[in-house]
C-alpha cells in the first residue's frame, strides 16, 4: 500500500510535522525547463456550520474526487504550458463542469516538486465558495462527467510521462475526469472521520498538497494534521496486515 | 466489525431483537463507454464516500418491525440518494448474502441491483440533493472495473481505499459473481482478497 507518504526523495518528515513535498516559488517553476511536465489542480473548499449527527461540527467542505485510476484527488489535470497559461490551462480543464467559476492568479497557493522519476511540478489552487456555490459545482460536476470522460487525450506532440499513478494517463487535460466530487468533513477533533480519510488511496501528489493546504490556510492546526496523519499511517498498516496471508 | 460471519437469510430473519439489521446495495448498470477512448467500462458500479471517510455501499440500518429487509433498504436508498432512487425498487430477487458480526450484533444484508444507465445517472445526479449528501453521504464513486497498463491503477488501487465493514469482500465477490470484469481477468487481479 504504497499511498501514504514515506520518507522518500522528494519529502521530509520530522516526527512532529507534516511530511511536505519540496515547494519552490511560482517563479521558480517557471524558469523550469521543457522537460518538465505542469499540472494544476484546485481545492474548492466552503466553511460548513453545519453538524454531522447534530454534534460533529463539520467545519468545511472540501472537494476532492475519484479518479479514473482508483485514487481519490483534486479536480484538475496536465496542463500544456506551450499552449496555455497555467490558470487558462486549469479553467480549460475545469470548465468542463464548473460553468461560470475561473481560477485565477489570486487563487494560485503553491507550487511543489512532486516525488517520483518524473519531472512534474504541481501547481495547487484553492477557492473559497459559499456552501450554496460548492453544492453548485457538486451538482454541475456530475452533468459534466460523460465529456471529460468520452474526450480522450488529444494526438500530441510530446507527451508528459506517466506520473506515479496516472499509469497511461491522458497526455494533456483532466486527470481522469470530474467523476464525481466528494465533500469532505475534517472535524475540529481528531474523530476517525478525518483519519479515516486519509487512510484511503490518494494520488500522492494530492494527499501532501491537501495537508499542505489546510495548514496554510489555517483549516486545521499543524499538530492535528500529523495526529490524523499518523493515525491513518496506523490503519493501513493494520489493513495491510489483515489482508496478506501471514505465511507470505 | 468483529468476526462476521455468512449465514442464510431465513437465519438471519430469526435472530433475536438483540441484533440490528443492516441493507446495502450495489447498483450497477452496463456502460459502453469507453475510457480515453480504448478501455471499455463496462459497467458503471456506485459506491459512496461515507461520513466517516470509508467507501461503502448506500443503505443503512432497518427495523423488521416497519417492514420488510426490502422496505427499509429502499426507504434508505431514497434517503441516501435523492428522489431517483423512487424510479426503482430493490426486491427479494436482488438480495445476495447476510453476514453477521457480533461485536456489535449488526447482520449485515447484501443486494445487487440491475439498473439502466439512464437510472444511475439519473441517480448520481440527484445525489447533491438527497437530504443525507454532506452528511452521511459525502459524495457517490463508480468503481473503476479496468486495470491499467502498469497493472496497479483502475480496480487494484481502487481497492486499496478504506471500506466499511465487509463492503470489500462484497464488492469482490459481486463483481465476480455478476461477471463485470472482463472474462478471466478476475484471477488476473494483483489484489490480496480474504479467504
């Protein structure tokens, strides 16, 4: 179970923080040479006072969703850099399903080198929406499914490696397609929702830019991300352990 | 859940009002799809992401004292999944396994559901708007049934999310009982499934 975030190249961990991957500036990534493959993603997020059961606060809502590869994500994908500006690349992406929503520069948050042989560099977005305009987005996403999905990668040029994961991804465009869009709850404790969460099967580059976010952006202090971090690290072990035979 | 055991429905249907009932359902639909252009769907097979951040299927607890095991599950179905969840009913002829564990005492019953394309988008797009979505039901999934090139990603890295309970093993062997994967393909699977 390869998917939760082991000291490798590209991260450092430190027994009390979260594991990080090696963030460079926006310049930086720019100056990048053509070997270099861009993607962008976005995490669309609302502030939710609803309460789960009527007592777990659920705090936000986060958007992430399955890909067509068995792990979960952010909506986004490839973005051709001799073609499209970075937000123009994301929008293009996006905009399969998110009608009059556009990411901006305003919305930029990061850039990261991801772990791996490949050299893919990923830009993170995040917007803030309002419950209604996220449930907008959720509901639009689902009517958007079926072209992202029948549009398969145009005939290109070169195309980027495989990233870890995406196996034969498409060479440009949505990382699969808005499948679907899950709301996340991460509740102010560390109930076994959140953990729970993790524990499932991210794109790498995903998991460590969605805890990198909601520290940056103060959705969960730095200690409960490495609490539920750890706790999820915990489940799948323990996951693991039930389900190979005990003689392998 | 502890231990959970299969066992016949008729037994299920006789243990004590100590036991709570649980129904879940996999509803699926033939897909002609095609993904990127090349690698068929096959089927389209819906799961959720649930309040505590595990897939599973929808459904939920029933009391055998409002209904029948198939009334509450459908009253479930539409709670979890909107109103297009009325334009089908999940009946006796759908159901597949019970399990029981017993800490706590849930029995666990297991359907299968043949719906058109049309009913599970139907379905997936009134999901946003069933009364539990943001709550219980954080959001629908289709089950990717392909594998990839590397051989990991499609069904196998699908797998290697966190289910509830036996929504796993239920989910492997519906697939394989109902044919969904490509002929043979099933013993081809780089997955370790329980005995």
């Amino acid at each position: 179970m390869g998917r939760c975030p082991a000291a490798g190249a590209g991260a450092k961990m430190s027994a009390a923080a979260v594991p990080e991957l090696k963030r460079i500036s926006r310049v930086e990534a720019m100056r990048l040479g053509p070997g270099w493959s861009h993607s962008c993603h976005a995490m669309l997020y609302a502030a939710n006072p609803g309460q789960l059961f009527g007592r777990i606060p659920m705090r936000f809502s986060v958007l992430m969703q399955m890909r067509f590869d068995g792990l979960l994500g952010f909506p986004g994908g490839f973005v051709d850099r001799r073609f499209w500006s970075l937000e123009d690349g994301l929008n293009r992406v996006l905009g399969l399903g998110l009608g009059c929503l556009r990411l901006t520069e305003a919305d930029y948050l990061s850039s990261h080198l991801t772990e791996g042989p490949h050299r893919v560099v990923a830009h993170l977005y995040a917007r803030q929406l309002t419950l209604e305009q996220l449930h907008a987005v959720e509901i639009s996403a689902v009517h958007s499914r079926d072209h992202g999905l029948e549009v398969g990668p145009p005939p290109g040029p070169r195309a980027p490696p495989p990233a870890p994961g995406f196996g034969s991804g498409p060479a440009e465009g949505t990382d699969g397609y808005w499948d679907l869009s899950v709301s996340l709850c991460t509740p102010r404790r560390t109930e076994s929702g959140f953990p729970n969460f993790l524990s499932n099967a991210f794109i790498s580059t995903a998991k460590y830019q969605l805890l990198f976010a909601l520290k940056v952006l103060n959705m969960m202090p730095e200690e409960k991300l490495a609490e539920a971090l750890a706790a999820a690290t915990e489940k799948q072990k323990k996951a693991l352990e039930k389900l190979l035979p005990s003689s392998s | 859940m502890a231990g959970m055991r299969r066992l016949e429905l008729s037994e299920a249907l006789h243990l004590g009002p100590g036991w709570r009932h649980a129904c879940h359902a996999l509803l699926y639909a033939p897909d002609p799809g095609l993904l990127f252009g090349r690698i068929p769907l096959r089927y389209a097979v819906l799961m959720q992401m649930r309040f505590d951040g595990r897939l599973g299927f929808p459904g939920g607890f029933v009391d055998l004292r409002d209904g029948s095991l198939e009334d509450g599950l459908n009253r479930e179905l539409g709670e979890e999944l909107g109103e297009a969840a009325g334009a089908f009913r999940v009946e006796r002829a759908d159901y597949r396994s019970s399990h029981a564990g017993s800490r706590p005492r849930v029995v666990a019953h297991f359907y299968t559901k043949l719906l058109t394309l049309e009913q599970l988008t139907a379905v997936e797009m009134g999901a946003p708007r069933a009364r539990d979505h943001g709550l219980e039901v954080l959001g629908l999934v289709r089950v990717p049934l392909y594998t990839l090139r590397d051989g990991v990603g499609g069904l196998p890295a699908f797998l290697e999310n966190t289910f509830i309970g036996n929504a796993r093993e239920q989910l492997l062997e519906a697939v394989q009982n109902l044919g969904l994967l490509e002929p043979g393909s099933f013993a081809r699977l780089k997955i370790s499934a329980p005995p």
